[in-house]
C-alpha cells in the first residue's frame, strides 16, 4: 500500500510540489497543507485540479521559511516528504543539522545549570583567565560557561551583575574554538540603546587589557548608505555596536553582516524588542538563525507579563517551539492569579520549557553593602501651593475602569497634581503624549523608538486645567503659578544638593519632566554657582562625554537625569553616591534601574549608598511612593526564584485610588 507523499522541489525562488492520490485521503492534512500553500504564496484553492503546484516564494528569506513549515508539518502528521532537487536536499541537511545541535545545545546548557560537567568547567575557567585580563566573579564564570553551552541563550542578570563582561568572556570562548566548529565566531553585533555604547567600549578594555587589540566600533553617526557598506565589507571591526533605530532602518543591511560574518549576536535591553508587532521585534527577527550565537541581556524580562517572554524565545531558536505557548495564552497566564488551578501549573511548564535557555544571577549572590535606609523629607506646602493644589484635585470625572477616555482623564489630572507638588511652572505648558508614556508604560520610548500607544489622541482634550469651564478659573490658575514661582520642593532640594556637595559628595537628581530639569538646572547654577549637567533625550549625543565628566572631574559635582533616558546601561557607583528623587512615576522598571546605577557590582564593601525622597505631605506623592515600594517589596520577595518576577505597572484601579486619596 502506498503511503501519502509530498514532493517538493525548489530552484532558487521557484517552488514545485506534487502531491500522492494518497495524500488527498489525508483529509486534515490535505487541508492544512493547502491553507498554508494559499496563505504563504497567496495561491487561490491549490491542487483543486491538479496534483502538481508550480509557484514562487518573494525571497531567499522566504524560500527558507515555507519549507520549513511545509517539512515540519509534513513530520508531525507522518507523512512521506520527498526532495525533486539538490536545493531541496542541502534545505533538509540545514534543518536537521540545526534539530541536531538544538538538542545538543539544550542538554549541554541543562549540565551546566546543574553544575554537572565539573572537569569542564574548570578548564574553561582556565581558558578564560588565560585570555582575559579581568578576573571574573564565581557567578560570573558559570553565567559565561552556561552560554558557551546553550550557545543560544539569555542572560536575566540584575542590573550591575556584569552581563557585559560575561559576554565578552562568552565570545573570548567561542573565538578560540576551532573555526570549524559550529559555535566558533569571528564578531560581535550588540545591538542596545545609546546608554549602552559607552559600557561596551569601556568594558571591552577592562575585559581584555593588552591581552587584545581594541577593536569596537559604534556606529552611532553612520547614514544608512555608510552602514550598508560597512555591512557588505571584508573589513569589519570584531566589536560592533549599534542602537535600535539604526537597526530597524537598516535590518536587510544588517542581515547581510551576519550572513557573511562568523557572529555572536548580543540585544541588550532586550526587553525593548517585547512586543512581538513592533518595529523593533519586526526587524530584529528578520536575522533568524544566520548568528552562530546569540546572547538576549536584561534584568527586567516581563515588564507587562509572561507575554514579554514570547519575543525574545521565539527569535532564540525561531524553528523550535521552544517556550511551548503562543502570545495570547501567555498573556491570560498573565492575568490569572499565580496560585490558581490554571496558573499554577502552566507557570511550572513554562519554567521548565524556557530553563535550559535562560541563566540569572541575582541581587544576593552579588553581595554588595546594603544602601542605607531611605532619607524622606516631607514638606508642607505653602497656603496659594495648596490653593492650586486642591483647585486642581476638585476636577470631576466619571470612573468607568474600562473606557479609554476615563483612563486618559484619570492619568491627566495624576499628571497635573505631580507638576503641582514639584513644579508648577508645567502647568502653563500643555500635556503631551511623552508624558503618559514616561508615567504610565513600561518603558517609554528611547532612541526614537515607536510608541506603545499607537493612536493619535490629543492629550490636550484631556486636561483638567482645559476643561475648567470658566476663563475666570484658568486665568485665576495661571496667577496662582506666576505668584508661587520657585516651588517648596525645588527649594528644599537646592539645600539638600547644596549641603551634600560642600561636603565633597558627588549627586544625580532625577527627575521626570525635561522642563522641570532645565529649571532646576539654573536654579542650581545661579543660587549655588554648581556646574551642573543634563541626561535626557536631548543630550544623548553628548551623554558619554557628561557621563565621563561627572566620573572623572571635579568640575562636574552634579547631574540631573530622566529615568527614562538613563536608567540603562551607565554606571556611576565609582563616583557617585547619593541620588535624589524629586518626583516619581508609576513606571517600577525605570526606579528599580535607576537606584542600580550608584548600588551595583564594584562597591567598595566600605561605601554608603544613599536615596533621597522629597514628598509634598498628604499629596499624590506619598502615594506614588507608596505604590512604588510595594511593587519592588514584590519584586525582592520573587528574586531569588529562577524566573525573575513580573513587574506590574500601574492599573487604572491603582490611579482611581490614588486620587480619591488627595
């Protein structure tokens, strides 16, 4: 009896399937073969005449990715795949090769977990302190060695853990093997924000010293037509570093880099690339498996969810299912209560899926001198401060948790009251859609990166200050401003810089809104005669000269930064430690990395980290405080376990609480 068979055949872009008569009884099969032929190759009703389909693909790119789903369908559901050409056969070797080294790759990087491969691990420590100046940390070795075994993995070490070095310790490994070996690479593209380009070239010679010549490029100033060139070149740096906008206008240029280059990939931050129909993702995704190694860095994975985790798994191995559940199902894991009858166990599924592919050191193992309790200073405001601060606070709306256009008021008015407390000069300025996305997402967008909210909605048309009914009001608002002037709280924070750097200390101040950071900053200038520096979107071109400067000189005592811009990727504990906190958002990603940029890997064991709160009393700051806490309270109490925890941002329950608080 014959069995049912495909035949396919490939030649370049052109496609030739035949199908057995047998084939046609395979009912659910058929009928899924045919979907997918119509869906990939836009064919209408396929081998409704005929057994035989001649078609074409729109690219090499995609040649490879209807194969391997016509090859992978046709294994599961047993049926007899047969190549009509050599093209065919060298696709069929390519997809088991890599089957092959996935399930090496996975049981190696299982043993080294599980520190089960002793007499390997200590030759490879030997290896890297033979090639290595720099003298790795117990967990970092292991980190490096778990890569070198997963080959393609992900490192979701706490911030300050040294995820640079233990990449650069990975790559140093996998250049020294033979070339040909399939892990064996020549380069590396790092793919980050702009924050990151500084770390990359100065770890690079903390890292390898005079052991190897410096060899890092940025190509943070390239046009588009220079880096299609430096990506088709023989001569390319073995360190090549580059920032998410560069990648997603150049993605086919940068594909072609990997192509022709022996590649270690390494995304860091890679929680920006989370959502899977961004631009990011979209571009990223577009190099499949040309790296021979990846590396995915980030201490804050899941931001939103496990549904974060779905991106950065799937571009890890893109033809194995390796995290074993689709976005939309990760997503109601999400929601669902962790101890709940469906939580519970898909959350041990997914930990056991995703475990051989992901190591994680955390905050303990770095065992670094605890900060110092926090210092609060709480003000009374003063009585026309008050006046505007209930003016604004008097506003009403209609809750309906589940209408946009209350969210959008709901966040409006919390907006307002902060600039209230901290600066009231922002209320002479109109709300903007930068604002909502630096206090209410995930992570607001750097580097030009695309906005999560994707409509073009008007913040202005949600302004409580707008929506006074009376011109009499606003004009009364607008010189309620104009006589308060400086607010009690810049001043109580001039004081406190004024006190700490006479002292000889060094401060960063953060800060949330760039108009808020320009007037602190001449305000610092001209009462304490400070030489004082921005960190913000405006200056990222000139970030690692600022950021060199505060380091180094005394001439720069102090730096105001926006969580947002700078809380990746820089390190300031050499010089700095005291950071002070002139208002807050709801966003818990951006505070909990911006306090590990003076309290991280390094500390002098001796050295004293200091956080400062500046709170306006019975106001929506203490609130914001308050909620912040409790989501990093969650998050300490969840850090040991393997899976880092999610870090929930704020719900509109939360902000509809915080308001009827004030």
């Amino acid at each position: 009896m014959k069995k049912p068979t495909v035949y396919l055949g490939v030649e370049g872009a052109l496609f030739t399937f035949k199908v057995s008569p047998e084939t046609r009884k395979e009912t659910i099969f058929f009928k899924t073969l045919q979907s997918m032929i119509a869906k990939s190759l836009s064919c209408k009703n396929p081998f409704q005449s005929s057994d035989e389909l001649v078609t074409s693909a729109s690219s090499p790119d995609h040649v490879r990715e209807i194969f391997i789903d016509i090859y992978g369908l046709c294994q599961r559901k047993n049926i007899v795949f047969e190549p009509l050409t050599l093209q065919t056969f060298k696709l069929i070797e390519q997809i088991e090769s890599k089957k092959s080294n996935y399930e090496s790759c996975k049981t190696a990087a299982t043993l080294a977990r599980d520190n089960r491969l002793g007499t390997e691990y200590l030759s490879f420590k030997h290896s890297i302190d033979t090639m290595l100046t720099r003298i790795l940390r117990e967990y970092q070795y292991r980190a490096a060695f778990f890569a070198t075994k997963a080959v393609m993995s992900c490192n979701y070490s706490v911030p300050g853990s040294g995820k640079t070095t233990i990449a650069y310790a990975t790559f140093a490994y996998l250049n020294s093997l033979p070339e040909n070996a399939p892990e064996h690479v020549d380069k590396v593209l790092v793919i980050g924000p702009i924050s990151s380009f500084q770390p990359w070239q100065e770890e690079f010679e903390q890292c390898f010293g005079k052991k190897r010549n410096p060899s890092v490029i940025v190509l943070d100033t390239f046009s588009s037509d220079q880096i299609n060139t430096y990506c088709r070149s023989m001569i390319t740096s073995e360190i090549t570093v580059v920032n998410y906008e560069k990648v997603r206008r150049n993605a086919d240029s940068f594909r072609i880099f990997l192509d022709r280059n022996k590649t270690m990939l390494v995304v860091d931050e890679v929680h920006r690339m989370k959502n899977p129909l961004s631009q990011t993702s979209i571009a990223i995704r577009k190099f499949g498996d040309a790296p021979r190694a990846k590396m995915l860095l980030t201490g804050t994975p899941m931001p939103n969810g496990y549904e974060d985790l779905f991106t950065q798994f799937s571009f890890l191995w893109p033809n194995h299912k390796t995290i074993g559940f689709t976005y939309d199902q990760l997503r109601n894991l999400s929601k669902a209560t962790p101890d709940s009858l469906f939580a519970k166990p898909n959350i041990e599924t997914l930990q056991q899926n995703i475990s051989p592919y992901f190591v994680r050191i955390t905050k303990q193992m770095l065992q670094l001198p605890p900060p110092e309790e926090p210092i609060i200073e709480t003000i009374k405001l003063t009585e026309k401060e008050q006046e505007l601060y209930n003016l604004v606070n008097q506003s009403k709306i209609n809750i309906d948790p589940n209408d946009i256009t209350s969210i959008r008021l709901l966040r409006a008015k919390a907006i307002r009251l902060m600039q209230v407390t901290t600066n009231p000069r922002l209320l002479k300025k109109p709300l903007n859609k930068i604002s909502f996305e630096l206090l209410f997402n995930t992570s607001a967008p750097g580097d030009d990166e695309e906005s999560v909210d994707r409509d073009s909605f008007n913040p202005m048309i949600y302004d409580p200050l707008v929506l006074l009914t009376s011109q009499a009001s606003k004009n009364y608002i607008s010189n309620l401003v104009d006589n308060i002037g400086v607010s009690t709280k810049l001043k109580t924070i001039l004081k406190l810089i004024d006190s700490l750097v006479k002292q000889g200390n060094k401060v960063i101040v953060w800060t949330i809104f760039v108009q808020t950071m320009q007037d602190l900053r001449s305000l610092i200038q001209k009462e304490l005669g400070f030489n004082v520096e921005l960190l913000n979107g405006q200056t990222k071109n000139f970030r690692t000269e600022i950021i060199d400067t505060f380091k180094h000189s005394a001439a720069l005592p102090v730096v105001i930064a926006n969580p947002s811009a700078v809380s990746e990727s820089i390190s300031l504990h050499t010089c700095c430690h005291h950071a002070i906190y002139l208002d807050m958002s709801y966003n818990a990603v951006h505070y909990i990395q911006s306090k590990d940029r003076i309290h991280r890997l390094g500390l002098n064991p001796d050295t004293k980290t200091f956080y400062y709160y500046v709170h306006a009393e019975n106001t929506i700051d203490e609130r914001v405080y308050k909620r912040i806490l409790l989501k990093e309270d969650r998050m300490n109490q969840a850090i040991e376990n393997e899976l880092p925890p999610i870090l929930q941002q704020s719900t509109i329950t939360e902000i509809i609480e915080d308001l009827a608080v004030n």
